[in-house]
C-alpha cells in the first residue's frame, strides 16, 4: 500500500533514545543536569533566604545582639509601619474586588455575547499587562499635579480631582486596572468552556437573563477567588504604585516602607525582613481564603451532553451600552494616562499653555540630553542581555519542567518557580542588598555589592521565573522523535535542533525574549535599589524627572522609550513571520 512504507530507525540511535527515555536524560552530564537548580538556587533561593532569616536571628547576620528575637516583627507592627501594612491590606483588597468584578464583566461580554471589537479589546488588556504600574501612576500624575498638564491647561489647579487621585481611591484604581488582564485570564477560560444548559434550564422556568446570570455566577467561583487571589498578590506586592502616587499622596505602602527601611542611614534590615514575611504571609492567606472557600464543593460542568455556549446576539441598545462601558474603562484605564504622559511631553516648561504653546522643545532636550540617552543606552543594554540569558536558563528549565520522569528534582524546580513569580521585586532586591552586603561574601570573593553585575542578577532573577514558565509549554510539545530522525538523515545535533525544532518554537522563544526584554528595560524597583554608583537606570530616570519636576523631559522619555519599544515588537514579529515557514506564521503571532 502506498504511504505506509516506514523506514527503519538505526539500531543504535534507537538504542540510545530508549535508553535516555528511560533514564530520563540520566546519561546527560552531571552539571549540565543540574544546570538550572543551581542557576535558581544561586541567584534567586540563597539571597531571598538570607534575608529573610535575619529578621528573626539577627545576630546570625550582624544585625542585631540576639540569636532569636521578634522585635522586628513587634517594630512592623507600631507606627508608619503598622499604617504602612493596614494601608496595605485595604488597598489589596478593594483593588482585588473591583478588578475581578470589572474582569468577569468582560470576560462575559467578550466570550458569550457579540460585543463587537474583541479582538481588540482583547489586545489592549494585553497592553495594561505588560505597562508597568509606575508609568500609569506618572500619566495620572503629570495629569492632575500641581503645575501640571490639567492645571496649566486650565489655569487653575483642579483641586478635586487632585484629591480624588492622590489618595486612596487613585491607588486603588490603577492597582485594579493593572491587575484586570490577570483576573480576565483566569475567569474568560471558564466562561468560554461553560455550556449553555444551566441558562437554559433557568430560563426554562421563567428566570429573567439577570436571575440567570445570578446562577451562573457560583459556577464561575474557582476563575472568580483565583482572580482575586492573583491581583490581591500583585497589589500588595507592586512597588512602583507605591513609589511614585503612593508617595507623593503621603499614603504609605509596604513595599515603600520596605524600600525606606533599607535606604535609611543605618539600613534597618530586620525590620524590612519582617515586614517581607509579613507580605508573603498576606499573599498566603489569599491562597488559603480561596481554597477554604472551594473545598468541599464540585464545579465539574463539563461533560459529553455539554452543549456548547452560543453568543448571545445584543440588541442595538445593549451593543451600545455594552461597547460604551468597555471604551469608557479603557479610556480611563490607559487612555486618560497616556494622554497625561503626550500632553506633559509636549507642554512648555512653564506658564500657562494653549494650543499653540504645544511644541517639541521636550523631546528636542531629551535628544540632545547625554544624561538621558545615556540612560537609556545602559538600560537597553543590561535588558538585552538579561532576555538572551534568561532565554537560555528559561528554555533549559523549561525543558527540565516540561520532561517526564523529572522526580524529585523536577518538583522542586517546580515549586522554586511558582515561589519566584509570588515573590515582591522589591524583597527580591533586599535580599541582594542584604546577602552581597556582608563581608562573608566579600571573603568569598563575592564583591558584587554596588555592580552593574549584582544589577543584572535582580534582572535575571525577576525575569527567569516567566521565561521558563513561557517556554515549559513549547517545549514539552517538541517531541525527542524529531531530533533522532534528524539525526537519522546525517544531520549533527546543531543542525538537527535549528531545522527540525527550532521553527516550531521560534514564535515562543521571541515573545519571551520580547517580554523579557521590555519588562527589563521599564523595571523600577530592582533598578532602584541596585543601581551602581555613576550609573542611572531607565526608569530611575524618569522618576528623578518627575521628582526634579521637570515634568516635560520625563514625560517625552517615556514616550520615546514606549515607541522605541512598540517599534521593537512590529520589527521583531514582522521579521518572524517572513523567516518563518508558512505553516507556522499564525501560530508565531497569535
């Protein structure tokens, strides 16, 4: 019969492949085995542990004259600390609330209705996911300050909308716009396996669209606490709310608190460490309020008389109503702080303004600026080099996580991982101030401590964690059969890799290094923290910028850096997609 011809694999290579599936990948090199243990354990476990010891045994570290004491966690627990963490939780509770609620309305417009534009919808939560928070605190802030865009626009400050933004409400907003992206992907997979049954029956006995939607809505319940759980973590973790509208609202946060506690004159290390194990154990009560809260009940819906979910068709009315609140969030969310960021950047640098006081002068300082172009140049450096490194050490964990038979090893990697995303960026610098500060590490030889190396370790070790979460997925679908029948044919094992497996996984592998890249080159707290004596960072940058209240010069960076970015993108898919067989151009960009 024709096509059924197979043509036999040499013994040896055959040999070999059963071998190293049994072994799983046993007859590898010892290091290179243990490559990414070591590489996680290194740069992400050792720091993060010590410092976080110290807090309870400080004399361990020199810190303190007691083997154990508490006293830092009784010092967290008084004063602007204390304010500090109450502030905290308030805030990551509202902005978990309101950004699930907000996510579970889009999520069911854009999956079970005919909401027009949701592909484009879709596109700009991925815009919020990947904004840092800090930049929207600055769109807000160059917005409503004092001497700024609203204000000389108006000629008069616009004192309640001042105080409506640098306050409570203002954080609890951008909190929760930063985190819609993270609630929307955890409860649209819900809503979109949903079937239509549970409607229909509700519907069947005279319930309007409402009370049935009130029934639908517990189904949901695992999406729904996953979501909240997700941003009350981020929120409480996220360090440039907290830097920048946080601070000028003199409503403190911990992770500012964290930040002071370390950058006063001395550095109060244990009292920062208790209040980082305070925070993980905050993002460990959400974790365990959401499992409480499933246990003991089933959600299974989906089974082989599941009828899939038809898009309910909206009336002109409700397409209207529908399109106008999903425009009015986005607006509110991204369009109201990007244009806070355009209109600061073309403003002149002082007096009042009109339209034809709108010009380029800011972005001709900043071109002409060696402090910011340099900035800039150290930054895209450092974030290169950071997405090709955590694009190696990412794919070959991914690999070690995506391979079966891992055992115990694998788990821990595993875990290290899911530990790394929850961990708060700006304990994750403390832990490298702390552990590269001591003079252990300078016995050892260990003189990091002020380098633009120590700097690149907190980039990687922020960055790693997603690139091998990214990359696991891919990877695990590249099947070893592929390499050995490459081989089969003559290949060398170079060759075999770039022909047979790298165009299947060139799309995975450029968004991470693309997310990588970009995350890097905008991140603030670990830039902050670490920067070298002489040496700016980006972001630090543009935070001096707006301290130093020239608001026109960091606000025309910002928007240089962000079209240099959206530029890198479309210049990278768009050379991706020519390289690329046809077969897999689709699945590259989608």
């Amino acid at each position: 019969m024709v096509g059924t011809t197979t043509v036999p694999r040499p013994r040896a290579l055959s040999g070999a492949g059963a071998a190293l599936r049994r072994s799983g990948g046993r007859g590898l090199p010892a290091l290179a085995r243990s490559l990414p243990w070591l590489v996680f354990g290194t740069v992400l476990l050792l720091p993060v542990a010590g410092f976080l010891l110290v807090a309870v045994t400080p004399r361990t570290f020199s810190q303190g004259d007691s083997w154990f004491s508490l006293d830092a966690f009784r010092q967290a627990f008084t004063g602007w600390t204390a304010h500090a963490l109450l502030d905290t939780c308030l805030v990551g509770v509202g902005a978990a609330g309101l950004a699930t609620a907000i996510a579970t309305a889009l999520a069911w417009l854009t999956e079970r209705t005919t909401v027009a534009g949701r592909g484009l919808w879709r596109l700009l939560l991925w815009a919020l996911l990947l904004a840092p928070s800090y930049l929207e605190s600055l769109g807000w802030t160059w917005l409503v300050e004092p001497q700024g865009v609203l204000s000389r626009m108006l000629g008069h400050d616009p004192a309640a909308l001042h105080g409506l933004v640098f306050g409570p409400l203002g954080v609890i907003w951008v909190l929760a716009s930063r985190g819609v992206p993270f609630a929307y992907l955890a409860i649209s997979a819900l809503v979109r396996g949903m079937g239509r049954e549970f409607e229909d029956a509700a519907r069947t006995h005279g319930a309007s669209r409402l009370a049935a939607l009130r029934l639908v809505l517990p189904i949901l319940a695992p999406g729904l606490w996953a979501g909240f759980a997700i941003v009350f973590a981020e929120s409480i973790s996220d360090y440039g709310v907290a830097a920048t509208l946080a601070a000028q609202a003199n409503f403190p946060l911990a992770t500012g608190a964290m930040e002071q506690s370390i950058s006063t004159f001395p550095a109060q290390f244990p009292l920062a460490s208790a209040m980082g194990w305070l925070l993980i154990g905050l993002v460990a009560l959400a974790l365990l309020a959401q499992r409480r809260s499933l246990r003991g009940r089933s959600f299974a819906v989906l089974s082989g008389r599941t009828r899939p979910a038809v898009r309910i068709r909206l009336s002109p009315v409700g397409q209207l109503l529908a399109l106008t609140g999903i425009a009015v969030f986005f607006a509110v969310a991204l369009g109201v702080p990007a244009f806070g960021a355009g209109a600061a950047s073309l403003l002149p640098s002082a007096g009042k303004v009109n339209a034809a006081g709108l010009g380029l002068d800011n972005f001709r300082h900043v071109l002409h600026s060696s402090e910011l172009l340099g900035a800039l140049g150290y930054s895209a450096r450092l974030a290169a080099i950071t997405a090709c490194a955590a694009l190696v050490f990412g794919a070959v964990a991914g690999r070690a996580l995506a391979r079966r038979g891992s055992g115990r090893a694998g788990r821990l990697l595993d875990l290290l991982l899911l530990a790394a995303v929850a961990l708060p960026s700006v304990l994750l610098a403390s832990g490298y101030i702390f552990t590269y500060n001591l003079p252990i590490a300078s016995r050892l030889g260990l003189n990091l401590y002020g380098t633009t190396t120590l700097l690149v370790l907190g980039y990687l070790a922020g960055a790693l964690p997603s690139a091998a979460r990214l990359l696991s997925g891919s990877l695990g679908q590249v099947s070893d059969s592929l390499l050995w029948a490459a081989r089969a044919h003559g290949r060398s094992a170079v060759r075999a890799w770039t022909g047979a497996v790298l165009p299947l996984v060139a799309g995975s592998l450029v968004w991470t290094w693309l997310i990588a890249f970009c995350a890097t080159l905008l991140e603030l707290p670990v830039s902050q923290l670490l920067a070298p004596p002489g040496n700016e960072p980006l972001s630090v940058a543009i935070t001096h910028q707006l301290q130093g209240y020239d608001i026109g010069a960091g606000a025309a960076m910002t928007v240089l850096v962000i079209a240099g970015v959206l530029a890198l993108i479309a210049t990278a898919l768009g050379t991706l997609r020519l390289l690329l067989p046809a077969a897999h151009r689709l699945e590259a960009v989608a």
